[in-house]
C-alpha cells in the first residue's frame, strides 16, 4: 500500500472481503437510489419514499424471525406496501398523506409484534439495531446475486419509463393530453421506489433509507438544470457518501471510546447532509445579490428607518 | 366539400353528466383550420371539460366528437393542449427546451437519443414562440409568461391541426397576455392551426378571435362574434334579460333592464363576472 494513503486506509481495508462486499452492495445501492431519488423528489413523493423505508422494519424482523435473509423482508414488505399505497390512493393528491400514512401505522404494529417475538426467541441481541440502522458490514456476500437482480430491476423500469415518467412527473395534466397513461407510469415508479428503498435500507437501515433516497437527489436538483444530470450526480454523491462512509468507519476501529467502530451509517447519513448543507450554499449567495439590488436605493433613498 | 373546409374539430351535441349534475348540454361547434376560437364562459361553465371531453380524457353521456372526420382518441397527434395555471418549481431539473423536447417523443418509452435533427427542431419551436433568450433556463425560474410560451412550443412540436389552451392569459399580467394573443393569432395564420383558447373575459381576444363559443351553465352559443354576442342570442342562453354593451371598443355584457328583483341578484355575481372588467 501506499505510504501516503496509509493514514487514509487502515491496514486490510483493501483484502477484508466484507468491506469488498460492502464497497460493492453500497455502491450498486446508491447508484440505484440515486437515480430514483430524482424522480421522488420531482413528484414530491419523500414522504412515501420515508414510509417504504420504515414499513420495511416490519419485513426486516419478519425475515429474522422466520430465519431468511434481511432483503428478502425488506422487499417483500415494501413491495406489498406500495400496493397497498397505489390502491388506497396515493396518486390523488389528498389521498397520498392518507394512503402512506394509514400503511405505515398498521405496518409499523406488526413490525412492534415481530421484534417482540424475536428478542424474547432469541439471544441475539442485535437485530433491532441492525433493521433500523444497517449492517453495512454484517451484508453476506450470498446477498449479491440478489442485490444485483434488484438494481437491474429497478434501473430497467426507470430507463424504459424515463420520458413518460419525467412528463407525467413535471405535469400530471400535460402527460394525460399526450396519452401517456398517468396512472400505470405513477405505479409501476412506485414499484422501483419500493424496491430502491428495500436496498437502501439494507445498507443503512430502515429508518434512514429515505436518506440515501431523497438526500443526493436534493442535493442534485439544486446543482444540475436536466433531469439526466441531475440522475448523474445525484448517483455520483449517494457512491461518494457510501463509499467515504465505509472508509472513515473501517477507520474509525481505531478511534475512542470504545475502538469497536462507530456505524457505517452515522458517516453516509452526515456526509449526505453536509453536501446537501453546501450545495445551498451558491444559491443563497445568489438570492442575497438579487434581493440586495431593488432593497438598496430604496434604503439611501428615504431613510426612514 | 373540400379538405381544405373540412372542421378540423367538430362538436356534435356534447353532454355530460359529472356527480349528477350535467355539466354540458347539447354543446356543437365546429372549427375549420387556421381558425382562431374563443371559448368564452365564467368559472364553472364546463370549458376545462370541454376540453377534457375534446382531449378524450373524459367520458360522454351523449353525442360525438369528430377530428378531422374521425372519432376522437387519446393521444390524437393532431391536438396540442396546453393545461391551465401551470406554474413549476424553480428546483425542477427541466430546462425549457427539456419541456419542448418532451411535447415531441415524451410519451414514448426509453431516454431520448440527442440528435442534430431533434437539436434542430426543438430550436426551432423555441425561436418561434421567442423562447430562445431562455432556452437553457430552469423552466421553474421563468416568469408567467415566459413558461407559457414554452409550454406553447412543447404543444406545437408534434405538428398538431388544433391547439386547445385553457385559460392562457389567467395568470398573466395585459402586456404579457397581450404577447401571447399576438403570438397564438401569428401561429394560426402562418402555420394554419386552428386555435381553441378559453378565458372568463373575451375582450383581449376581440382583436384575434374569428369565432367565439360561448358558455353559460354547461350550454353553449357559437358563431361569429358578431351573431353571438348580441343581446337577444346572449338573453336566450342566459334565461333572463341581459344587455350587450359596446363602449370604447370593449364588450360588456350587463343585466338587462327588465330583469331586477331576486333572480336577478341570484346570478348578478358569475354574470357581471363574466364581462364586466377593466
């Protein structure tokens, strides 16, 4: 290795399999959650994306409980929930807060029950932690083959949806008028978000899944002006943060207090903010300028202040 | 009859019926091509079903849509539609030729493949709607009028024989409105789109409009607006008297003398809304 990288990579960062598992399953997740994230944040559709990922706690503990892979729950549960969502009515507009939120509750009951049954089964202690917060690390490389399946899956729907679903996204109204079948484009979306959010929550967990979500995506939106760029970049930062995560948490087995590591999740989840923080930052230099040039005559003007 | 008088759009007894209460009735019209149309009514006389009705987004509970001769489908290639009160978020990654090039092969499957004919074309549908200065701009950062004129575009790229656009001028302030007029009357002379624009008040369309429809509860008179809006045609399509003023220029349409009393104040507000502005 190195020299100069060495502080960077502690020793056995590169041959450990499960941080080569871990590199490989985060980036393809992010990849994915990125380019979704556009379309989620477009149609105004977080809080959905939220609900997925909350909603998959309940198929994480099931998965536990019955003893299969955690993806396995994640995805059957969020696919079965966005069902859920499309039929009660999450495509009008006063539906959508009902639609999520009445799935979610009765979701997140059982998920209480599963958990239950599995503490008191089982000496293993650390599944609830893992369901919530992730397990970059604890990812099996069985996992990968599946992992796999599911990006494709989900790239495939966005890439052959891409234009009828940008228009519908932009305009419900403009899209109907050129035919295109607003409703089937708007469930077969939720489809890939379900998805996406099963994978998300896999590597960093149930509840901070829409992070990775809707996160690089913001963050995106207020850098690029095309919707193809803004896939681009918000894909780029979901890696980076993923990426850059799993370094500084390999890293962090050396750090106090307890040189045990700290969560994988913790690092992705505040790199993401703080790159959402930063990008703000050009745009509020922006409207500083604009809202100073009407402002300033006026103030030397009258002076009544 | 030649193709060239051929109704590119013709409404055939329309009605319908939405929650119980007929929304249309009877409705018939017809627009030849090149021909510019107001469709005049207040809020809740049924333009925007009308349209959906012509759109084929909305079903009927009695007569026929015709365009070109042909029954109406969704997706008819020969309608552009441009939607009302259209107002984007300036954080959506759409520039404004992104829209225009969506109104081309938006509802196809995939991601568009850039070529130099598409480049072309959508450049040209800018230039004719004097979007170019910006073309490159977040659609959501544009002004009123210049997101209306985008969405112009988007609808024109297909090549479409009929325009529908609801309440263009609503949001827009005179000389904006005035821009758009200006600019839909040039479309339909030099390309010979028929154009069917609907708006509350008719008087910024006067100078441009060749024909009028015009719509009161769900019913509707149509023709030049010289035989519609007539005291004795407007009188008849309201149910009570009403009078048609010429004053400066401008019509107003005004409660008729011989209607006071209770009715009258019944229906005072849609009636002195419809007209009497400015």
């Amino acid at each position: 290795m190195n020299d100069f990288l060495a502080p960077v990579f502690e020793s056995g960062f590169f041959t450990s399999s499960t941080v080569q598992v871990a590199l490989l399953v985060g980036g393809i997740v992010a990849l994915v959650a990125g380019t979704v994230g556009v379309f989620t944040v477009m149609r105004g559709q977080s809080f959905a994306a939220e609900a997925l990922g909350d909603i998959g706690t309940t198929g994480g503990s099931g998965a536990y409980l019955i003893g299969v892979g955690p993806l396995w729950g994640f995805v059957a549960i969020s696919v079965v929930a966005a069902g859920a969502m499309e039929a009660i009515g999450i495509q009008r507009p006063r539906g959508r807060d009902l639609a999520t939120g009445i799935v979610l509750g009765a979701a997140l009951g059982l998920a209480a029950l599963f958990l239950y049954l599995y503490a008191t089964q089982s000496a293993h202690t650390g599944a609830t932690v893992s369901i919530l917060f992730g397990a970059m690390f604890d990812i099996p490389s069985s996992t990968i083959p599946l992992a796999v399946l599911l990006g494709l899956i989900v790239a495939g729907i966005v890439a052959v949806l891409y234009r009828p679903l940008l228009l519908s996204s932009v305009s419900a109204e403009l899209a109907a008028a050129r035919g295109i079948p607003v409703r089937a484009v708007g469930a077969l979306y939720l489809l890939a978000l379900a998805i996406a959010v099963a994978l998300a929550a896999m590597t960093i967990g149930t509840i901070l899944s829409t992070a990775l979500i809707v996160g690089p995506a913001a963050t995106a939106l207020r850098l690029t002006r095309r919707p193809g760029a803004a896939m681009l970049a918000a894909s780029l930062i979901g890696v980076g943060a993923t990426w850059l995560g799993i370094v500084l948490a390999y890293d962090s087995y050396a750090w106090p207090p307890v040189h045990h590591g700290w969560p994988v999740s913790f690092f992705v989840v505040t790199i993401i903010f703080a790159l959402y923080l930063l990008s703000g930052v050009p745009g509020l230099w922006q409207r500083r300028r604009v809202a100073s040039r009407p402002v300033a005559p006026a103030v030397a003007g009258t002076g009544d202040r | 009859m030649t193709s060239e008088r051929q109704p590119i759009l013709s409404v055939e007894g329309v009605g319908v019926r939405l929650a119980g209460r007929e929304v249309l009735r009877e409705v018939s019209f017809g627009i030849c091509p090149g021909e510019f149309t107001g469709l005049i009514g207040s809020n809740g006389a049924g333009k925007t079903t009308l349209f959906r009705v012509i759109l084929g987004l909305q079903v009927t509970t009695s007569g026929k849509v015709l365009v070109a001769g042909r029954p109406r489908s969704r997706r008819n290639p020969l309608i552009g539609y441009v939607p009302q009160k259209f107002l984007l978020d300036p954080d959506m990654p759409l520039r404004a030729r992104d829209l225009v090039g969506l109104g081309l092969d938006g509802h196809r499957f995939g991601i568009a493949r850039p070529s130099r004919a598409r480049r072309a074309l959508i450049d040209e549908m800018l230039a004719a709607v004097d979007a170019e200065r910006f073309a490159d701009a977040r659609i959501g950062t544009l002004s009123g009028g210049e997101q209306q004129r985008v969405l112009i575009a988007h609808a024109l790229i297909s090549r479409p024989k009929l325009l529908l656009l609801d309440e263009p001028l609503a949001n827009l302030d005179l000389p904006s409105g005035q821009e758009v007029v200006a600019l839909l009357a040039r479309i339909a002379a030099e390309q010979g789109i028929a154009i069917l624009i609907s708006a509350h008040e008719m008087n910024p369309l006067l100078p441009v409009m060749e024909r009028i429809v015009y719509l009161v509860d769900g019913r509707a008179a149509s023709g030049t607006t010289e035989e519609v809006v007539r005291t004795d045609v407007l009188s008849e399509l309201y149910g009570r008297q009403v009078e048609v003023l010429h004053i400066h220029g401008r019509v107003l349409v005004v409660a008729g003398p011989g209607d006071g009393g209770e009715a009258a104040h019944e229906h005072a507000g849609p009636l002195v809304g419809v007209q009497i502005v400015q």
